[in-house]
C-alpha cells in the first residue's frame, strides 16, 4: 500500500514509494470529492525530488498542498496548480492589537454583534461575497444549501468551538451584511489553536470588512489566551489582510500583501 496510516498525529498519513521507503508524510483530507495530502512535507532524509516523483506515482486522482518548492517540482512532473494560497498568522501576545480595535469605527447605520444569528441569515451575503468570477466561487461548498456548511461551523461541529471573538456585522434593517467566523481548535500555531474558518461582507458593504477583522483581533487580544489567528477556508476579495490583522489565505487572484512569515502553499491537481 503506497499510503499508510502515520499513527503518531490525528488524520497523519506516510506515503511509501516503490521501493518500500517512507518518502513523505501529510494529512488525509478531502478537496472536491477528492482525497487531499494536505501540508505535505518529505520525510527527513528524503530528497524533494525524490519524494515529488512518488507523490505522482502514487497519488493518482489526489489534490496535494506543501510549500512553493515542492510545488513547483510537482508542476515540472505534470502536475496542475490549482491555488497558490499564503497561510498567515499573528502572535497576540508579542504582538497584541491595540485597545482601540475592540470597538472599531464602521459605516453609520452598521453595528457590530456577536454571532447570534442562525446561519441562514448569514447567506445572503456569503453568496455576494463570492460570485462566479472570484477565484474560491467553486470552493464555497453546498451553494445550494450553504446554511448546512455554516452551521456546521458555527456549531463547533467541523472545526472546533466558535470562539467569543466572532462577529456579525448588521445594517440598520437587520440583514447580516458580513461575519468573521473564529474557531478553536487543537494544536499550536500556526495550523493549530485559533483559525479564521470564514470572513465575507456583502459587496456593497463597504468599510466594514476592517471593521470585523479589528474586533476580533481586538477581542482575542483582550481575552490574554496565548494565541495566534491562523488563516482560513475562504477570502473574498473583500477581505484581503490589509491591516496585518485577519490571518487568512488568498490566491494568486485575489492575494493581499503578506503577513509576517508568510507560509506559501499550492494546492496541486493530479490526475
């Protein structure tokens, strides 16, 4: 079996080449009704190249994500690039955000609010936020029913608890104009502990996307949790990290400047 169970970490997976060797190592998942090596690293010892060539060999039909090195080794052996994300992320306690982004400035007639809604009052401006010409539009999953995908988030079913830190942001008639979506999870940084699941505003909304980000990291600062906000599932482009403050991926599309050490990571198709 190319692909055996790594038993030392939750969902961890060692690739075995033809030969019998242990080449690499990654987490199971899944990406499109595809398997998905997710981070995948070579195990020590084991050249790149070496490594890249099992992972064609072996993972036929697989999405694949490492760093932008063994990406591009993977392009020159036929592989397709399909994302090439920036995982980003803050320390809060070296680097805390100020007191003033607890209760951020927003466009008059818009509040901030904790998330207190259901999720489906979260859709309509979770569809605006990614019509067909964004770059993560096929990556919203369900868009027939996107509240299921929501809820689960929101319930801490899919990645974690919902922390204290989310926030909705509402126009004056109610309607949910955007949200960051904040989870917990297990692990240390930056793939582990506190992860921006989701952050969207309705395109018209403008001037709140900074105003949810300040909030949250305000608000994670002030709870004193030695944390780091790590990157997310989707970035309208809307939401790209200009202040240094909401941790989360973008793509070649649709990329925002970089955070502090910045981890590269394309997601690669092969069939």
């Amino acid at each position: 079996m190319p692909v055996v169970e790594d038993r030392t970490r939750a969902r961890g997976r060692l690739l075995v080449d033809a030969a019998g060797d242990v080449v690499g190592s990654f987490e199971l998942g899944d990406r499109d009704g595809r398997p998905l090596a997710d981070r995948f690293r070579p195990a020590d010892g084991v050249a790149p190249e070496r490594a890249a060539a099992a992972a064609m060999a072996e993972l036929k039909g697989w999405r694949l994500s490492g760093d932008e090195q063994f990406g591009r080794l993977l392009i020159a052996l036929g592989a397709r690039p399909r994302r090439h994300a920036h995982a980003m992320s803050r320390d809060l306690i070296r680097d805390p955000a100020p007191t003033e982004w607890l209760e951020p400035q927003v466009p008059a007639g818009t509040r901030l609010t904790v998330v207190d809604r259901p999720a489906a009052d979260l859709v309509p401006a979770l569809l605006a936020a990614f019509p067909p010409d964004h770059p993560d539009f096929e990556t919203v999953p369900a868009r027939e029913h996107p509240e299921l995908d929501l809820a689960e988030l929101m319930s801490g079913r899919l990645m974690g608890p919902l922390l204290r830190c989310s926030a909705l942001a509402v126009g004056e008639g109610g309607d949910v104009l955007g949200a960051i979506l904040v989870n917990g999870g297990a692990g240390e940084p930056p793939f582990g502990g506190p992860w921006i699941s989701n952050v969207f505003r309705h395109p018209e909304a403008r001037g709140i996307g900074g105003g949810t980000r300040w909030r949250s990291t305000g608000r994670r600062t002030a709870s004193r949790s030695p944390t780091r906000i790590r990157p997310g599932r989707h970035t309208p482009r809307s939401a790209s990290p200009t202040c240094g403050t909401c941790s989360t991926s973008t793509s070649e599309k649709a990329r925002g400047p970089r955070l502090r050490g910045a981890l590269e990571s394309p997601v690669m198709d092969h069939r």
